[in-house]
C-alpha cells in the first residue's frame, strides 16, 4: 500500500471513533489493557488510543486534560467532548466494542459506587504496584526533559 492510500486509511479510521482513551504507555498493566483493546476493537478503529506519556501528547488536542490529570484517573473522550472517568470510562470503551455485559453490573447506583470506590484505590496505587516512582516525581522529570516554550509548562 502507497502512502497516500495509507494516509487516507488511516484518516478515516481517525475519523470513525466513537471513544478516545487516554492511557499511560509507561504503565505495563495499563499496556496490557490497551493491548486487550485493540485486539477487540479487530482494526475498525472504534477506539482512538492516546499515550498520554508520549512527549508529544498536546493537552489541546484532547479536551484539555492535561498530563497530571490523565494519570490520575482513567479518561475517555466522546466525539462531542464529553468526557467520562474512573468506571464510567471503561464501561463506555466496553459498550463501543460490544462487551457491555463486562461493566453493566456496574449501572447499579450502588455497585458503580463500590466499583468507583475500588477504581480510586487502583489509581492511586497504580504507580508503586507498578515499581514507578510517586506522580510528583514523574512530573518533575518530565519537566526537565520537555522544554517548555511557553511560560506555563503543558504538564
């Protein structure tokens, strides 16, 4: 395939998501769920994946969700800006590839609450579970290593 025919390939593709998940590409557990995602979503591009660990990752170009906060909690992008976090995200990414049935347990007022309640615990113990130095740590190297050519660092 010529690369004009792969460009328009993969425009469209970038044009038909229904879901954009932001995710830590230097977390291997996150990666692994990213992995499994992919595999389900077969190359139709239903699900736009962002790294939000890339150096590049433009906090503008994703409904301003900048990085301290993208790696804090999970959070999903609708086509029309509406943002979902914590288990409302994943239940949406689940329902798009069509494995609803995963999290709609998760409707129930009062496992989605149980269920946001063990997500927070994951999310704040992702890092060390992971062998990760602590979120303020993180920041700080990526400062160092990102040049900043505003006066406000994108982090």
């Amino acid at each position: 395939m010529d690369t004009s025919t792969s460009n328009i390939k993969q425009n469209s593709l970038d044009s038909s998501w229904k879901v954009k998940l932001l995710y830590d590409g230097d977390c291997p557990l996150c990666m692994r769920e990213v992995r499994f995602l992919q595999k389900k979503d077969k190359g139709r591009g239903l699900i736009k994946l962002v790294d939000i660990a890339d150096e590049h990752y433009d906090r503008s170009e994703h409904s301003n969700i900048d990085y301290k906060s993208a790696m804090g909690r999970i959070h999903a992008i609708l086509p029309d800006g509406t943002i979902l976090t914590d288990i409302d995200a994943f239940r949406y990414v689940y329902e798009v590839l069509g494995m609803g049935w995963v999290y709609a347990i998760t409707k129930l007022p009062i496992v989605g609450k149980l269920a946001n309640w063990l997500y927070s615990i994951w999310a704040n113990l992702r890092l060390p579970l992971t062998g990760r130095p602590n979120l303020e740590t993180i920041i700080a190297e990526r400062k160092t290593k990102k040049k900043c050519d505003s006066k406000i660092c994108d982090i």
